[in-house]
C-alpha cells in the first residue's frame, strides 16, 4: 500500500563541504548527531527521459528508514509530495500508474544509480521537537545507460520535519549563507547526476512570447494539456478538487479547437474535440454525481426537525455511497485505457505539429477578438430564446444550453486575454458569473429530478414523502430565483461587450 508525505527540502553546495553550527537559529537548541547512513538508489526513466524533463524522480532505495520505491511529484519550488511503496524487485503497479499519463506505452528503465553515505544531524527545539532534519551527503552516481560514466559530489540537503513552517527554512539558508554554503546548481540529485555524466535530455528552450494568433491559441492549448498531464497522479490518489480540474481542462482544449477555427483546421482538430469531449463526460460522471450529493446532503440542515428524520439522512446518504462507490475504479479505467493514452499522442502531435490555417500569421487581436464576438454572439441568441420560453422542461433545457455556450466563451475569453487585455479579462469576469448562475440553476433541475425518484421510493416503503416535497420546493424556489435573476445579469454583461 503507497502512502503519501509532504516533502519540503532545500539542497546546497559547499566548498569545504561543511555544515555550519546551526545552533540558535529559528528555535534550535539543539544539534544532534543521528550518525552515518549509507543509501542505495537506482533511478528509474524512459529512455528519453520523460519524467526527469517533468521533474518527476522514480527511485528504488535501499538503506535508511524508508527504503522502498519512491516516486517524487513536483508540486513548488523546493516542494515535492512522495509517494512510496514498500521494497520489492520489480516496480510496484500503484506507481507504474501514477506516471503513465507521462511515460505513456514507453517502459521505465534503470537510468542511474546513487550511492550516498549521508551524515544526519537532527535539528530540535528546547522541548527535543524535531524542526528540520540536516546532512551532509557524499553522492557517487553511476551512470547506468549509453556510455555510462561514474561522478562524486558532496552537497547538503535540509528537509523540513513534518507540518514545519517553511519560514524556518529561511533562516538556516541565512546563516548557511553567512558561512558560504550556497544553493546548489541542481534541484535533485538525479538532475546533477545526469547533467555532470553529460546524459540529461535538457528541457525545450522556454518558447519566446507569442505573437501572432497561432501563437496565442496553441500556448493556451498547450497549457490545458499540460494540466492534464500533471493531473492525472492527483486523480488517482483522489486528491480533493482534482477530477474537476481535470475536466475544466478538458473542456477548455475541446473549446479552444472549436473556438478559433480561423486559426486551426476544423478538419485536423474536429476528431480531437470529439475524444476531449467523451473524456469530459466520463470525468464529468461522478463530478456531477458529487456536487449533487453535497446539496441534497446540505439540504438536510435547513430543514426543521420534525422534517430532518433520521430516515430520510439515511436514504440520502445511502443514495450518494451508492452513487459514488465505484467512482475511482471507474476514473482509473478511464485513465489507463488506450482510449486515453491515444488522446494524449494526440494533443502532442498536435501540438508538435499544429495544423495552422492562414489567419493563424496574422496580428492576434483583431483574430481572436473575432472569434470570441462570435461565441458571444451565439451566446446572445441562446440566452434571448430562453427567456422568451415559459418555465418548464423547455426553458430548462435551453437554460442550459445557454450555460455550456457561456462557458466556451469564457475560455474563449481567457486564451485571448494576453492579446486582448482588460477587455478580455472582463469578459471572462462576466462569463464566469453567467454560468455560476446558470449552474445553480442546473443543479436544481437535477436536484429535482432526483429528490422525485427518492419519494417514490420512501412512498413505495411507506414512508413520508413530505420531507422529500419540501426539498423540492425550495429548489424550485432556487431555480425561480436563477431566471429572475438572469436577465439582469445579462443585461449588465450585454451592454458592457455587446453594446
């Protein structure tokens, strides 16, 4: 079983290769010596080294207290969440998972291997409370690809103790400073090893500001694949928030190919904004199956106590668990299918090899302010044909068609922003509040429909159904309160980009 830690660590080079007296500093009363440890790693990529380009580490260590397999995801600067699993001979299939988005059909190989003997020293406070751990690691890296290669190095590594405040970190790198100690060169061992045995991949030069219209659209698309890409470890591990991320990323890549067609060919991208489209509706699955558990759920607070019965909290919680049980079997199926894994092929070649149309040269604000006024346009005539229609089924159903076309034009919105400035960034402000509003709407409409079916079922069991009829009303009420407000709300963003 892997678990999971913060790892919040600073690494430094010395000429001397010391580590200064560090008693005193941010509340340290103590140096303990915790001796000598000697750690063997093999570090594990794929040949074209695609989690090192990502600054992602995979690891098979033996020695110290935490020997096993490590994988390292970045998460800031100096800040990396490991996951670990226990020692075994073969790479363990929880962690060949959490890098597939990445290493796709590719296998990781051993790549280098690291033996470091590593002096500890615990830094603790009066009350003999751990704050930081320090060492001094003497590293020997064997190359362990192409022509191989064997270097040596020293350096110093301060890791924070767990639930630390990172401020305290500042003030060892102050005094560590004042005695010459300086920040090394590389942000892992790995990345030194591979730089110093002349075998690190280095990563494509950082892309000059976009210019033109193609420019603009495809750094807007390559951020969204980047994102999923990154988030496909945090799904699995069922991170809060991450499967909705996923799907907003999702749907801002299909928008982004439907949106500018003036700057990529509709006939390359229109089979790629078909599988973001089925790759957003099985994320959005259990999405929506949770954002509607949590309101009926918090529905129940509302209701006085006679209403609020033991009963009806059992029914509704039964409802979501069932609901939701087999969510993250499904997301991983998903995730690990070739279905997938050929959508993301997909978007690199894209990517790599963007099927730009002639408007794709010219200037990017009078191009993408087009087809952003086109969407907005389309907007307007969704918007106007559901406040025309009486409430009901019908009005329902265009409200939401309304609200799916607003967020496109948010995305819209967003990638032209570098372009467009405050104008754009307006807008996006403007489509945001739109489809909150639209979205509660939603929300109630399925609310409804779901707290029909639990009547029917409390009334088949015999029990009262009124609870379940006063849920209902109020989210009627919601939804009432939804259309009053839209066209005021319409209003104000119509006049201020449309007037």
């Amino acid at each position: 079983m892997a678990e999971t830690k913060r790892e919040i660590e600073r690494k430094y080079e010395s000429d001397d290769s010391g580590l200064p007296d560090l008693t005193g500093i941010g509340g340290v009363a103590a140096v303990l010596d915790k001796g000598l440890v000697e750690l063997d790693a093999t570090y594990y990529d794929t040949a074209d080294q695609r989690l090192a380009a990502a600054s992602v580490t995979l690891r098979r260590r033996t020695g110290g207290s935490d020997a096993g397999w490590h994988l390292k995801l970045p998460v800031a600067p100096g800040v990396r969440d490991e996951i670990r699993a226990p020692l075994s001979d073969t790479l363990p299939e929880e962690l060949a998972a959490l890098v597939r988005s990445r290493v796709r059909e590719a296998q990781p190989v051993p790549l280098v291997r690291l033996r470091s003997a590593r002096d500890v020293r615990h830094l603790v406070d009066a009350d003999g409370a751990l704050l930081a751990e320090a060492s001094v690691d003497a590293v020997t890296a064997e190359r362990l690809t192409g022509a191989g290669g064997t270097v040596q190095w020293t350096e110093i590594e301060v890791e924070l103790a767990d639930g630390g405040d990172p401020a305290f970190l500042d003030q060892v790198e102050k005094r560590l400073a004042r005695a010459g100690v300086r920040p090394s060169a590389s942000p892992s061992k790995l990345a030194r090893a591979l730089e110093l045995t002349g075998g690190l991949r280095r990563p494509t030069a950082a892309r000059a500001e976009p210019v033109t219209a193609g420019d603009h659209v495809l750094a807007y698309l390559r951020a969204q694949r980047d994102a999923l890409v990154a988030l496909d470890p945090a799904v699995r591990l069922d991170t809060p928030d991450a499967v909705h991320r996923m799907r907003v990323a999702t749907r801002r890549a299909r928008s982004t190919l439907r949106t500018f067609r003036t700057v990529l060919d509709r006939a390359v991208t229109e089979p790629v904004a078909a599988e973001l489209k089925w790759l957003a509706g099985e994320l959005g699955v259990d999405r929506d199956q949770e954002v509607l558990a949590e309101r009926l759920i918090g529905a129940l607070d509302g209701l006085p106590p006679a209403l609020a019965t033991g009963r009806i909290q059992e029914r509704l919680t039964s409802w979501a668990r069932a609901r939701g049980a087999a969510a993250p079997a499904h997301l991983t199926g998903v995730l690990d299918s070739p279905r997938h894994l050929a959508l993301l092929n997909t978007l690199d070649a894209l990517l790599a090899d963007p099927p730009l149309r002639e408007a794709a040269a010219r200037k990017p604000r009078k191009v993408l302010g087009a087809a952003v006024r086109k969407d907005l346009s389309k907007l307007t005539t969704l918007v106007e044909r559901a406040l025309a229609l009486p409430p009901g089924t019908e009005r329902d159903l265009a409200l939401h068609e309304a609200r799916k076309k607003a967020k496109r034009t948010r995305y819209a919105a967003e990638a032209a922003t570098p372009a467009r400035g405050a104008p754009a960034r307006e807008l996006t402000a403007a489509m945001k509040s739109l489809t909150t509003l639209l979205g509660d709407h939603q929300d109630s409409v399925m609310a409804r429909h779901t707290l029909r079916e639990l009547a029917a079922v409390a009334h088949a069991a015999g029990e009262s159904a009124f609870p379940y009829g006063v849920l209902y009303g109020r989210e009627e009420a919601r939804a009432a309160a939804a259309e009053a407000e839209l066209p005021k709300r319409w209003r104000k963003a119509a006049d201020r980009f449309l007037g």
